[in-house]
C-alpha cells in the first residue's frame, strides 16, 4: 500500500527554527510537495521537490532524499501566523497525489 | 497567477435538497480537477478527479450518482451533491493542476466551501 507517514502536532517558539518531517512509500514517485493549511482555509503551495537536496525560499526550505524515501521542511525564524498544519504529498506513479494526515504546528511566544 | 476560486464559499441547505459548488481557474487552464472533502481535524480526502470533456473518476466509497461532477470546460468544474444529508455537511475543496507548465503537477486550491445540512 501506499503510506505518507508525518507527526501529529508539533510546538515550536516564535523565532526559533522547526524541522517537520514526512517518510514515505509509495508506487512510484514524480515529486514531493508541501503545503500550508490555516485552519479552516484550503491549502496553500509551499514547495516541490523531484531531485535530491535542498530547495531555499526565504524562511521555508524543503529536503527531499529519494533513496531514504524522506522529506523535510525547515521553517525558520518562525512567526506566530506560521500555526497552521504543513501536508507532505508525494505524487505516485500515476501522477496522483497521495497526502499526508499533515503536522500541526503550534509556535509559542 | 494560478488562482481558483469557489463558490459559494457557505452554504446551508435543508436535507433532501442538492446544491451545486463551482470551481473556476481564473488566470490558467486546468484539464484536472480535483474535488476533496475534509472533516474537522481530519486530512483532505479526495473524491475524484475530473479531467475536461470526461467523466470524473471517483475514489472508492464515493457515491456518483450523490456526488455528480461536470468539468465541462477547461476553467471550470461544478460539484453537485444530491439530496444532501447531515452527514455530507463537510469542507468541499477543489484544485487545479495547469496544463499549461510541462513537467509542473503542482495543484492549487480553491477557497473551499463550508456545507451544511440541517
């Protein structure tokens, strides 16, 4: 079967960096999304990776390790209205997008 | 660029009666659709996918004759839920995916509609 595996919640401080992490198996794999969900919102498009290594933009970077079958994305310098749930998708071999349960995070003052 | 709005973004119907939720790609053309339904606290799960000028392909568990999708143009979707129940009061998303980016499958969402059924 196919399994997008992510934390639950996570808590993190205002101004500090958080790493959410997503594994997965899947059949097949065209690329591996993350998007940001405010409660009660649709999701939103944070990044795509297809190749292995790090992708940079501004406060958010996105890892992905096809052999490891992992993913992660990095927030930094973190701001209160980054509380939302982060969704790692993985795009299977039939160019459907398989979701996580998503990551709720909390950021503290 | 690469908006989709929804509409309406509430509604409130009686059971028994259907109501119609439209998805539109504004500024790009979509041959997929995608419709979802999400629970509170709970992941996206999607229905089906619709693709333009043909039928949808539902998930399993997802009644078509309940959920009737048109994609009959390459901007727009419609998702008609029928004879709605209390139980089909959910988050209804929609997403596009351009057919425009080669190589690009990113999807982008829809505003969502909020139905309920009394």
């Amino acid at each position: 079967g196919q399994n997008i595996d992510q934390p639950t919640e996570m808590t993190a401080t205002e101004g500090a960096i958080v790493q959410i992490n997503c594994t997965y198996q899947t059949s097949g794999f065209n690329g591996l999304f993350w998007y940001q969900q405010h409660a009660g919102e649709a999701p939103t498009f944070l990044s795509y990776n297809v190749l292995d290594g790090l992708e940079e933009k501004g406060r958010f970077s996105s890892f992905l390790s096809r052999s490891k079958g992992y993913s992660y994305l990095l927030l930094k310098e973190l701001q209160m209205k980054d509380s939302a749930s982060y969704l790692c998708a993985v795009l299977d071999s039939n160019y459907q997008l398989i979701w996580g349960a998503g990551t709720k995070l909390i950021i503290k003052p | 660029g690469a908006v989709v709005s929804q509409h309406p973004s509430r509604v409130i119907c009686k059971s028994g009666t259907s109501v119609k939720i439209e998805c539109r790609s504004l500024d790009f053309q979509a041959t997929t659709m995608f419709w979802y339904r999400q629970f509170p606290k709970q992941s996206l799960m999607l229905m089906a996918t619709s693709n333009e000028g043909s039928k949808a392909t539902y998930e399993q568990g997802v009644e078509k004759d309940k959920f009737l999708i048109n994609h009959a143009s390459l901007t727009l979707s419609t998702l008609t839920v029928t004879s709605a129940h209390p139980e089909d009061s959910s988050f209804y998303i929609c997403s596009a995916r351009s057919s425009q980016r080669e190589g690009h499958y990113e999807q982008y969402f829809g505003p969502g509609t909020r139905l309920t059924v009394t």
